[in-house]
C-alpha cells in the first residue's frame, strides 16, 4: 500500500500502482526525499498535519516516524507559530537524541510546500494503552517509572529544554527492554532567561500542565515534575486530570488523595503530593530532588510493570542421587492421598512435614552445610539514632566499625562512624569529621586505617591506632557509597553518584586515576585479589569490568533491565557476584566471563551481599517485600550448588550491609532499623 500525504484525504491507504489517490485526486509520492516509503497514517495534528508511519529504504526498510506540517493558513500567526514550533522539535531532538530513551532524529527538510520531522520507530505501548489494558498500578509499579523517567527529565533540563507536554500518551514502553521513552518535543520550550522573564503561549495539556504554563505560558524544570506527578496520579487512579481541571480547575491537587483505588506508602504519597503543589514555590525545582528523596525512602524497587522476575534458581544442571528423586517422587504421590484422605486442613499440616523433610535433603546435598546448632544470633548493639548504612570487622575480629545517617546537634554532624567491643557489644569511640551522612566504610587488611565515604562528597581516612584524621579528599563532586581496598593497603577505590570511579593512593591520599564510563550513579565497586581488576555496578543497568592502569573498561556486563546494587569478588578470585534490582543474584565465571549460577529472591529485594573467607558461603540480605514485619531476610546460599542454606531473621527493616569476620565465625549486619546484629556463623 502507498499512503496519501494530503492532510485533508479522507481515505489515503492506495494501492502501490495507483499515482494518483483513489478518495482526493491528490498525486501520490512513492518516497519521500527519494528514501521514505510513508505506509500508514498514526494519528492527524488537527489540522496542520499528520503523523506517519515509514520505511527508511536506507536501513534495510527499518520503521521511522515522519511528522508532517501542512499548515492550511499560509501568512497567518497560527502557521508561523506552528512552524516556529515545528523547527524548535527538530533542534531539540537532535541535540536530546543521543539519550538512548528519547527518539533520534534521522531527518529534517522540505518538500512540496509541507515540512518533514523524520524520527525513530519506538516499538511499544503507551501508558495511558497500558493502563486501559492492566487497569491497576500500584506503589511499586509507580517507585519503578518515576526512576526510570527521572533520569531521562533531568538529561532533557540539563540541556536548557523544557518538554511541557509528559503526560501517559507520551511516555512508551518499549517492547525489547521495558525501558519507558519520553516522546513528543513538539511543545518543548527552550529554558532561557527571556522565557522567564516573558509571557509565552499556553502549550501542554489542561490538568497535566501547571497553572503557570496554563496561565501565564511560563516553563520551568518544575513544570515537568508537575505533569510527571500528574502521569503518576493518572496511572494510580484511573481519573483523567483533564477531566477533573475541568470540572475542579486545580482544587483537585489539593485532595487528589482521595481518589486513590487503595493506600500508598507514606514516602511516595509525599513524593507525590510535592510533586503536585499548585504554587510552584512548593514543588520540587529539580529531577535531582524527586531522585534523592525516592531513593532516600526506597532503596530497593520491584521490578518495572511488564518486567518478569525469573524462576530458574540455577542456570547450572543439577545433578540428584537417584534415591533423592525416587524419596521427593513418593512423598507426591503420599500428598495427593493424603489430600483426598484427610481435606484440606490436613494437607496444610503435611505440607510442614514436607517442606522439613525436602530441607533436610537439601542440607544433605550441600557441599559446606551449616549445622543448624552453630546458627545463632549472639548479640545486638544499639547506640546509632537512625540507620546504619554499613558495617565492617577488624582483622583480629575485635572491633566492629559502623556508619550512618548523621544527627545533626548545633549544625554538626554526630552519631555517623561507631567503634563496638565485639565481645562486651560496647561502643568504645565515635569519630567526627563528616558532615553528612556516612554511607560506607572500608578497613585496610592490617587494621591500620579506616577509610570513611559520605553525602558530603568527601573520603576521609583515618588512623584507627590513634583515631585521628589523616586525609580528606575533595574529587568527587557528589555522594560517594562504595569503597574498596586492595589487598596490598596501597590502592583505594571509590565509587560515587558523580558517575565517576576514582584510583587513590592511599598512603599519600592523591588521586591516580578517574574512571569514566559510567552513565549515571556507580553505587558499588570491588577489587579482586590480584590488586588488579575492578568490578563496578551502576544505575545505569550495567557491572563493568576494569583493569585500574587502564582508563577504559575492559568488559561490560548487561543481563536486563535493572539496576544493579551491589558486587563483589569471591576470595579465590575466580566468581564475581552481583546483586540487581530483579531480586536475583548473578554469580559469573570470571575465566569465561558467563553467569554460572542464577539466585533468585521470592520475597525479598538484595542490597547487599559478602563471600565467607573460604569462599564457600555467599550472604545476601535486602529488604523483605511480603508485607510481614521484622521479617526481613539474611540467606546463607551454598557457592557450589546456588542452593540457599537458610535464611536468619532479626532485623525490623532492611538490612543495608553485610560483613563476614576474617575468620569466617561471625557475620556481623546493619539496618536501618539502627541496629547491628551479631550472628555466630561456626564455631
């Protein structure tokens, strides 16, 4: 079929041979610019245009978008204006196209009197078309688009433009990855200081656009975050804000509460509910604002609305003694009769037998299976006021070092860094310096120095002999949250939000070497036994792997579409683990550089993980998702076999940090229930 590009045509779907339009007489144009083969109309611009769809004969027939500008008037306002807009679309994707979630621009040019927009083909669906099909979002569903669409809004304002039309129509879930892309620049507005100062045109769409766009034709990096809020309240409800703008103007963001399908969790309901402040005053001024504060009360997010967790425990085949099969094969068959023989109630009662039972092969088939006596928790130290964002052991195993969240007395920062008596389970000293909060802490092999990352920016390091500051250093120029040192003392790794990883001498406390490749925050990063390879996991979805001599990565590491929240190198240097927002673990094979083993979490998202020292035990711990209080999991999984051991409770909320003691007898945690908890692993 060949697509009549008359504006006007009722019926434009032609034959191929056709020349001339069968419905309005109008000559047909086989290709565009010689290259453009227009296949169907997508929607019509009231007016002034259409919309297509196309093959570019260029890239072996791949489908392309064309926006078409045929405005009616010639010489009036209206067409120089949809002109102006048209010409600002084309500028702002070509210099916003090169974020791998907003369309690139392929073409722009002119022909028989109409413009042309040529742009990429997303292959997805809209969210408003999602949200007709699955009717319901909930809490996480939303936590999960606000962090994938954030980071697009703040590249799109760090280049001076304002979109001023996201609303769900605008936003597509793209089949391949689920990843969402932020469409449709055509009422983008350059952020420029006329702007501000100067009453523009009205341009969005009434109830997702803020009362100053409306108004007063005024855009702001505010402006979006309002019609993000507004995209949020759509897909939570099913209420359209246009609807209700109509009927209420903007006394609905005031109690949009309460039209709510059920309860959201107190954070986000205040995320939201700044998000959608009438005054502009009141509402977020920045992308980088929402991210912190969703990312401050939500560390750990399901996955996106169309992603799907995997079942496989193990991508390894598993090998089973022909007496497990024949045991687990009878004990079926002894449930069914004893289904039908006994009910309901029954069946639950040997359902506990059999879950004991299959435990018990479970640990049989273990190569290092712990005894259940040698398990215990053996002390709890309380003493920090908020969270505890990271703990770490001494080499003699004598002294536990914690950080946290700061509690700020007379403007300093107090209660950060803590020095417990492992036996008393005292705290012996506290260390003052930082002046935010203390996110992570790094000991050195001798037990010499302490090395301290935080929100301020800055590392400091410290002699833990005397407990005095020794170096403070300043490079980063956003929150660093993880650190590794090598296994000589003489190198330092940081990890920061700044995109960055930087190589420190940690003798002298001078910068060797900044990596950069890394599109957005690095969280986590690891060095292997050799004093050599890194390994770093980002929010940008990917763990890349690094010779630190070299200023380029060696290997990336993409396994789907989730964040990846923490790594690190097995003793024996010969497995790296890595935690991600898919509530798995990946172990792969550093030889072959393949995922071996697949560990996947039913019920709980993973933040944190440590090997024991003989690399035989791997622990993970995050935060519990079943809505059951303190029941927030550390899981013991067997190396070798990617079966879990057992799983041990305590903690009232999430547990953010994780270390084995040097002798492998003791896991030490940390929560952000403010407490650390001591667990006897062996005797």
């Amino acid at each position: 079929m060949i697509c009549c590009l008359n504006p006007d045509c009722s019926n434009p779907q032609n034959p191929h041979k056709n020349q001339v339009c069968q419905s309005c007489h109008t000559p047909l144009v086989p290709l565009l610019r010689n290259r453009f083969r227009v296949i169907r109309v997508l929607s019509d611009e009231g007016g002034f245009g259409r919309t297509y769809i196309a093959e570019d004969i260029d890239k072996l027939n791949e489908l392309c978008v064309i926006k078409q500008l045929a405005p009616k008037f010639q010489g009036t306002w209206s067409q120089k204006k949809a002109i102006q807009l048209f010409s600002e679309e084309a500028k702002r994707l070509q210099e916003l196209g090169e974020h791998p979630q907003i369309p690139t621009l392929i073409a722009y040019f002119e022909q028989d009197n109409c413009l042309y927009l040529v742009q990429q083909f997303i292959d997805g669906q809209n969210l408003l078309n999602e949200l007709n099909s699955r009717k319901v979002y909930r809490d996480w569903d939303i936590q999960s688009i606000l962090l994938d669409l954030l980071p697009i809004i703040k590249f799109v304002h760090q280049h001076g433009v304002i979109h001023r039309d996201i609303k769900p129509e605008n936003i597509i879930r793209r089949k391949c990855d689920g990843r969402l892309t932020l469409i449709d620049f055509g009422s983008s507005k350059q952020f420029t200081a006329r702007i501000q100062r100067k009453n523009g045109t009205s341009i969005g769409s009434h109830g997702y656009s803020p009362i100053e766009q409306i108004r007063d034709g005024k855009a702001y990096p505010a402006s979006d975050l309002f019609s993000l809020g507004a995209t949020c309240f759509h897909l939570l409800t099913g209420m359209s804000p246009f609807q209700l703008w109509t009927e209420y103007g903007y006394g609905w963001v005031g109690n949009w509460h309460n039209y709510l399908r059920f309860p959201l969790s107190r954070e986000l309901a205040e995320i939201i509910d700044k998000l959608l402040q009438k005054e502009i005053q009141h509402r977020y001024q920045s992308a980088d604002e929402v991210i912190r504060d969703l990312m401050k009360k939500h560390t750990h997010i399901l996955p996106a609305a169309n992603s799907k967790i995997p079942k496989i425990a193990s991508k390894k085949s598993k090998v089973y003694p022909q007496k497990y099969i024949l045991v687990r094969n009878l004990i079926f068959i002894f449930g069914v009769i004893v289904f039908f023989a006994l009910g309901e109630s029954g069946y639950r009662e040997f359902r506990k037998l059999k879950t004991n039972f299959s435990f018990s092969l479970s640990q049989s088939r273990n190569s290092t299976p712990i005894p259940t006596k040698d398990l215990s928790l053996i002390n709890t130290l309380s003493g920090h006021t908020s969270k505890v964002s990271s703990v770490v052991i001494s080499p003699d195993s004598k002294i536990i070092i914690s950080s946290g969240d700061c509690e700020k007395i007379d403007s300093k920062c107090n209660d950060n860094i803590k020095l417990w008596d492992v036996i008393t389970g005292r705290e012996i000293t506290s260390l003052q310096g930082h002046s935010q909060n203390v996110n992570v802490v790094a000991i050195t092999n001798d037990g010499k120095r302490l090395v301290s990352g935080s929100d301020d920016k800055t590392i400091k390091i410290w002699n833990l002999q005397t407990n005095q500051l020794i170096h403070t250093l300043t490079n980063h120029t956003d929150a660093v949250h993880s650190l590794a040192i090598s296994a000589d003392n003489k190198t330092l790794i940081s990890a920061s939000d700044d995109k960055t990883i930087k190589i420190w001498n940690l003798t002298t406390g001078k910068i060797i070497r900044t990596l950069i490749d890394h599109k957005y925050w690095v969280r986590s990063v690891d060095i292997n036994a050799d004093g050599v390879t890194l390994a770093s996991g980002s929010f940008d979805k990917t763990i890349k792997l690094w010779n630190i001599n070299q200023e380029k990565p060696v290997r990336t590491l993409t396994t789907g579409s989730q964040t990846f929240i923490a790594v690190a190198f097995s003793p024996d240097s010969k497995i790296l683990a890595a935690a991600s927002r898919d509530r798995t673990i990946k172990l792969w094979n550093l030889q072959t550089l393949t995922a071996i083993t697949t560990l996947t979490q039913e019920a709980n998202n993973v933040n944190t993980l440590a090997f024991s020292p003989n690399g035989q035990i791997l622990a993970t711990a995050g935060r519990n998702t079943s809505g059951e209080q303190n029941y927030h999991q550390i899981q013991l999984w067997n190396v070798a076999t990617g079966e879990e051991m057992i799983s041990l409770t305590g903690h009232g909320n999430t547990v953010t940090s994780l270390a084995f003691s040097p002798d492998g007898k003791l896991l030490i945690s940390g929560g952000e229930d403010n407490l650390i908890k001591i667990w006897q692993v062996s005797q």
